[in-house]
C-alpha cells in the first residue's frame, strides 16, 4: 500500500474514472493518504464523481510517471467519521484551502478490495492486492 501511495504522491496528479449510466467519466485527483491500513481519497459531495460513486462505486485510478504507469481499481466506500476527514485534511494541507472537516461538503473515500497493477512501456507487469 506504501508503495502505491509513493507511486500517487510521485505522479501528483492522477486520474479518477466513473460510471455515469454506462458512460465513462474521467477526472483529475492528487489527494490520497493510508488511514488505519486502507488508501483513502476525497471529493466534494456537491460533484458529479460523488453522486456517481454513490451509484456505482466501482472505480479506477490511473497515474503515469514517464514510462511507467499505476491502474488501481476497487470500491470507493464512504468513510462517514470526522475524525478520518480531519485525517486527511492532515495528510493534505493544500486541501484546507476548500474543505474543513465539519463543512458539509467534504467527503472521505476509501478503496474496499483494491487491486493495483504497475506496468511500464518495456511490458513488465506486476499486481499487487492492497
């Protein structure tokens, strides 16, 4: 899990695709954190990708650093609980600048029987279950 966290963290910016009614939607994401032993991520519950997370939870992260690249895919299960929100906001100082743990927009996620594959352009592969 270490490992696919470093892999985000490194990347900066990766990719979050959806379900809307059978139609893929992709979108930017750059905020994870490892919280009591799963990988969390968060969003506003005003947007689209919440609502079609709470449809369809199954979900696909995608994050490229030259060559080599990150699929990570499982359910996105709301956390509920202030105090991993405040977790968050701790792991993601830039977030404060949006969100506060009571604001009644801010939503935590984390991944429920997560499978991550690194890959390369040199064809190597390899699956790792978090």
């Amino acid at each position: 899990m270490e490992e696919v966290l470093q892999f985000l963290n490194q990347a900066g910016v990766y990719f979050l695709a959806t379900d809307e009614g059978g139609q893929p939607r992709v979108r930017p994401f750059g905020a994870a954190m490892i919280y009591e032993g799963h990988l969390y991520f968060c969003t506003n519950n005003q947007k689209d990708v919440y609502k079609q997370m709470q449809q369809n939870p199954q979900v696909e992260f995608c994050a490229c650093i030259e060559d080599r690249w990150l699929r990570l895919a499982g359910r996105a299960t709301v956390d509920p609980r202030r105090e991993a929100r405040a977790a968050m906001l701790l792991a993601c100082p830039g977030l404060k600048n949006m969100y506060a743990p009571d604001d009644g927009r801010f939503e935590v996620f984390y991944l429920e029987g997560a499978q991550a594959t690194f890959a390369s352009m040199s064809g190597e592969s390899r699956k790792v279950s978090l």
